[in-house]
C-alpha cells in the first residue's frame, strides 16, 4: 500500500467527513486560500468553497466562540487554531463555554465541534510556539482530548471526533506532519482505547502522540541490550483508557510515563496518580516521570532539545528504573 | 368593536412590562425566603422595556443569547414562569433541571441560546448562530442581549467585526443600565458613543430610549428587516438599573439623587399613562391587569417551592452525551485504590 503522511491523513479525513456530512464546516485563520498554516486543509476550498472552508481574521477567541454558537444550532464546526499556544485567546469560549454548555443547560443541548490545533516542540518555535497544553485540557470536565501519534490514528481519530456530540479538542504535533505511514482505512479501535504499540515484560511506557515515536526508538535500541520494554500509545486523553495500562504493569510492574508537556501538575502527574491508584499491587518501583522541564521553551535548537525528553532520556530513565 | 391596533399592542406591551417586573419580584422574595439557588440573582427592574420591545419584534425561529441580567428577556420570549423561577430554585422542575439556575437559564425550543455569567460570553455564540442561519437559509436572526459592561469586552468586537464581514444576520442588543457593578459607565468607558463603535465596524447602529417600549420595539422591527438580509446591527437601549448589582447589594456607591432620578424612567408607568391618557383602559382596568399577573407569578413562585430538588446522582449526568459513560466518582477512585468493595 501506498505511503500518507500524517497531514495527509488528516486532511483525507477531513475531506472524506465534509463529503458524507454537509453540517460540516471548516473556520480558522489562512484554512482557506493559504490552505492551513501546516498545510492540513490545502486544496480543500477548491472542493468544497468558501461557505465550507472560512478563513477568518486573526480572532481567536470569535473562532472558537462562533463555532460554540455554529454548533449549537445545527452545524458540525472544525475550528482550527494555528498553535495551540493561542488557545489562551480563546479559553473562556473552550473552557466556560464550549466544555459546560451541555451541563448547565441540563443536558438539553451538545456542542459538537472539532477544535484543530497543533503544538510541541521541534521547530525551534521558542516559548510561544512550541507549547504542550494538553493538560489544561485534560483539566477541563466535558472535553474529549485526542492526540494521534500516527497516520492511521490521525485519520481515524479525526473522523471519529467528527460523529461526536460534544467538543473534541484534537491536537496534532507539528513535528509529526511529514511523517510517513501505511494508512489503514479499515483499522478503526474504538474511541477511547489505548494501543500496544510494542510488547515487553521489563517496564510499560505509557504516551501518546510525538513522544510515542521516541519511546518506539528507544525500545528499540534497548531491545538489543536485553531490556523489553512495552510501549502503550494512549491515543486519547479523554477518554482515558487505564484498563489498557494497569493490565501492562500488573505484568512489567514498572511504569515510567512519558509526556512532552511540562511536569509540575502535567498529564504525567495525572497518569501517575491512576497507576498508583489502579496497579499498586502489582508495582516494583514508583513510577517514573519523564516530562518536559518545568520551564518556557527556549529557541536554541540545543536548548529546545533539552527541554522535552529525548531517546537517549527515555533509555537512560528506563535504566535507573530497572536498575541496570 | 374592534380595538384600535395600537391599543391591543399597548396592552400587550403593558402585560409583557408587568410581568417581568413581577416575575423579578418573586424571584426576590424567593431569595429572602431562602428559597433561590444562590445569591448571584440579576433583577431586570428598570430594563423591561429592552427586554419586552427587542422580543416584541422577533420571529419564531429567532436564536438570542443573554447575560447575567436575562430574567426578563427569556419571560418576553415566551418562557414559562413556573419553569424559570424553578431552575432559579435549582429545582429539577426547572428549565435546566436545576443544574444552570439564574445565570445559565436556557431552552432550544424558544430559541434561548442560553444566560451567561461570563460578561460578553454569549455575544459570540449569535455569531455561530447567525452563521448556521445564513447557511440554511431559513430567515431567522441571532441576537445577543448583553450590558454596557460587555462593552469593554474585546470578544464583543470580534463578533462585530465578523458578523459585518461575513454579512450574518445578526444584532447586538446592549442593555444599558449605566452600571457595571458598582461602577459608573462613564468611569468604565473612555467614550460614551457606542453606536459609532458599531458603525465603524459597519453595522447599523442606533440608540433608544428604554422607557419607551414602542421605540424600542420600532426600532428592533425596522433593524431586523435589514438583519435578516446580512446587515448586521447594533442597539443601545438606555434604562437604570432600579435595585442593587445582585439581590444583596443595596448600591451604597450611588448618589441617592441619581437613584431617584434614575427610577423616574420608568418604562411601565409611562406606558400605563400612555394607555389611560388615550383611554384604552381606566387605572381600574391597569389594576386588574396588574392582579392579574401577580396571580400567574404568585403560582410560578409556589410551583418553585414546590418542586423538587434534584437526585444527588444527577451530578454525574450530562457532562457529555447520554451515549458516553458517565464520570467516575471520586469515591469510586478511593475505594478502587484501597481495594473496598464499590459502594
Ligand atoms: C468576564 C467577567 N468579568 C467579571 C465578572 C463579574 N461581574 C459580574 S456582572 C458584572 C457587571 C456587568 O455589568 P454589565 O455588563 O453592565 O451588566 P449589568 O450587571 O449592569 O446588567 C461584573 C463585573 C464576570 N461575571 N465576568
Ligand atoms: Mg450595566
């Protein structure tokens, strides 16, 4: 089969759901003639017209807040931020609006909308580029948080988030856009569930999205040093599937996490606290959390690397967890 | 004899204005009574002419958004009152079943998009709104009602800027009440000309006198004509807010003259005056009209009383789709951990 990249995934994806379902439309900045800041929505106006596919002025917080309204009376919003970073323009419509609508209003109405975005580090983006926010979304009752770390996951992940009835923040990796995969059309796990990426008995890593692919390398290379290390690929961070998770560790009986985003109160304080709570019994060590640093991303490609965790971390961190 | 169009209007505008007015009154006695969900309770007292003249010109089909201060505009728009004053109660009779109360009240069926307790936080969900109805086709208009507060608000003139841009059939109601808070619009505002704010964003724009239903009404009707074509608009109803901020302020940050003078624009006295000078109904007549409504709010009021609170495990619903699990309990996570069996 013939080679898609991560964009490609998604814009097929996109492409595919505005084909079968007319509700849906695309707002955000340059998502139109310029055809997305990272290419994702490119030759979409052609297919689809500017009804369909709208750019918008630089107005975070009216994209997200339209979409609120847009899909309140009958439209399937897509509303793509260019980084993730800008979010903060727009977070009293994702977090005081979009996430609770259903819930004050008593259950009377969803907001089913795609909020697109992208994030992390890897591209010298400095401190307002490059960020990993996931965990204020995570923190947010009332949204479902999606970050594919593959081309299949990217496709179907996306088209799942298009037939839900509530708000979906879906965040890709700006490093991941060219990466290259055999898309698996028919490969569809249900919403929610985590993938064994790769099996081992020593210790379980648990991620999702970029980090996955660091987590594989490392395994790798750890592999032929004796150590088998089983990598779990949570696909979605709401829902969040732990089942997948204490099942590996009532294994391997050592857990290390592994997340991009800042440590202090970050999806690693989060994942740690559950396989405490879930697979206590079954743990030989305290898990281990390998995150981004407790600082803003420098631009430095040297220092933007030392900021999140790289293969040779994730390798030497497993080390001291086995004790080798 | 058939009555004089006019008149039937007058009087149904009179009943509009006293019904909300009694309606907050209710909800204040509800409060002292101890009866309300919270103290965060807005009354519309002084404001009811915005409320009633901008939904005396709306359509069945219309979608609005409103602020904290929305009481009034949902009753013009045709709620029931039993079910407002119970979601007021926070009781499960209520319009949200007792999860959104006095700032969050909301109904698809009438179009109510929903209260909001962030100031400006709804203004942008008319534009999504205004959006779905230009796609569709189907003539309607989204309409934000919000105070002069949101007025400062940046999102408002995004919304403004969007709406213009993309020719959405949408209006922008402010109620102003000169106070955000406890401070003056004029300590809050570096100028005081909204509706050039609006023009300049290239929406129609246009001031009106809130103790004047029928302007208010006028005007509404004559912009949305134009709203409904893609010509968005903006209208600036001037009234005084009566009473406090929220149900337990007693505004000692105002001058008692100002207060005076304020209550003096009174849209309902006027109009009762308007209604007996032309003769369309004796005081005697006002009068019971006037018991009339007190009846209707007397019974909303006992309807709310007698409601019944929500089940404690409603809490966990309608975070998300029915379809989707519900969240887990935090003692579920304590006893999964320490091995107790579920309770
Ligand atoms: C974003 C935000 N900031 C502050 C508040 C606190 N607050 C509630 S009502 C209010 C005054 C709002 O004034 P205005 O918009 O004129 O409405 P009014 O109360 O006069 O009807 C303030 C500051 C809030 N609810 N939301
Ligand atoms: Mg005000």
């Amino acid at each position: 089969m013939a080679e898609t990249t991560y964009r490609e995934a998604l814009r097929l994806a996109l492409t595919e759901s505005m084909r079968s379902d007319p509700s849906i439309i695309i707002l955000g900045e340059e998502v139109g003639k310029y055809g997305g800041a990272y290419g994702v929505t490119k030759g979409m106006l052609e297919e689809f017209g500017d009804a369909r596919i709208r750019d918008t002025p630089i107005s975070e917080e009216v994209i997200v807040g339209a979409a609120v309204g847009a899909a309140m009376t009958g439209l399937r919003p897509v509303a793509e931020l260019m980084y993730i970073d800008f979010v903060t323009l727009a977070m009293d419509q994702l977090v005081n609006q979009a996430a609770k609508i259903r819930y004050m209003f008593g259950g009377q109405i969803g907001v089913p909308m795609v909020l697109r975005s992208q994030g992390g580090t890897g591209r010298s983006g400095a401190a307002q580029h490059s960020q990993s926010l996931e965990a204020w979304m995570m923190h947010t009752p009332g949204l479902h948080l999606a970050m594919p770390s593959t081309v299949t996951d990217a496709y179907h992940l996306l088209k799942h988030s298009l037939t839900l009835n509530d708000p979906v923040v879906f965040l890709e990796h700006k490093g991941l856009y060219t990466l290259k995969g055999t898309l698996e059309p028919d490969k569809a796990l249900p919403w929610g569930k985590a993938e064994v990426r790769r099996q081992g008995g020593d210790c379980t890593l648990v991620s999702y999205s970029r980090m996955i692919h660091l987590c594989m390398d490392a395994a790798e290379t750890l592999s032929k040093e004796g150590i088998s290390v089983e990598v779990i690929d949570l696909r979605t961070l709401h829902p969040l599937d732990m089942q997948t998770v204490s099942e590996s560790v009532s294994r391997t009986g050592r857990a290390m996490v592994v997340t991009e985003d800042c440590l202090t109160a970050g999806v690693s304080a989060e994942l740690s606290a559950r396989i405490m709570e879930e697979a206590f019994d079954f743990l030989e060590e305290p898990v281990v959390r390998l995150s981004g640093e407790d600082i803003p991303i420098p631009v430095s490609p040297q220092l933007e690397q030392g900021s999140v965790p790289g293969v040779e971390r994730i390798m030497s961190t497993v080390k001291m967890l086995l004790r080798r | 004899m058939i009555d004089h169009p006019e008149k039937q209007q007058a009087l149904r505008f009179f009943r509009q204005l006293v019904r909300v007015r009694t309606f907050e009154e209710r909800v204040s006695e509800l409060f002292v009574q101890g009866g309300t969900a919270g103290s965060m309770l807005h009354l519309s007292i002084g404001e009811e002419a915005g409320a009633v003249g901008v939904m005396g010109a709306m359509r069945e089909g219309d979608g609005f958004t409103t602020h904290h201060r929305g009481h009034g505009i949902f009753l013009a728009r045709g709620a029931d009152p039993k079910r407002m004053m119970a979601e007021i109660a926070g009781k499960s009779s209520g319009y949200c079943r007792g999860k959104g109360g006095s700032m969050h009240i909301a109904d698809m069926g009438l179009g109510h998009l929903g209260a909001n307790a962030i100031v400006g936080g709804g203004i942008s969900h008319v534009v999504g709104a205004g959006l779905t109805y230009q796609m569709k086709h189907n003539g309607n208009a989204a309409i934000a009602f919000f105070g002069d507060g949101a007025m400062q608000q940046g999102i408002l003139y995004e919304s403004m800027n969007l709406s213009a841009l993309w020719k959405l059939p949408v209006m922008f109601v402010c109620i102003n009440n000169e106070y955000g808070m406890g401070t003056r619009l004029d300590r809050a505002s570096a100028t005081l000309e909204f509706e050039r704010r609006a023009e300049t964003f290239g929406l129609r724009a246009a001031e009106v006198d809130g103790t004047d239903v029928f302007e208010v009404y006028n005007r509404s009707r004559n912009m949305l004509e134009d709203v409904r074509k893609g010509q968005p608009a903006f209208l600036k109803v001037n009234s005084y807010r009566f009473h406090g901020h929220a149900r337990m302020d007693k505004s000692p940050y105002r001058d008692q003259d100002e207060e005076r003078e304020g209550r003096k624009k009174d849209a309902i006295a006027f109009l009762r005056q308007h209604i007996v000078e032309e003769g369309w109904y004796q005081e005697s007549e006002c009068d019971e009209l006037v018991e009339e409504v007190k009846q209707e709010m007397d019974e909303a009021l006992k309807y709310a009383q007698q409601s019944s609170n929500p089940s404690p495990e409603e809490i966990y619903d309608d975070v998300f789709d029915p379809e989707t699990d519900n969240p887990v309990s935090v003692d579920f996570r304590i006893r999964q951990a320490l091995h107790y069996s579920q309770g």
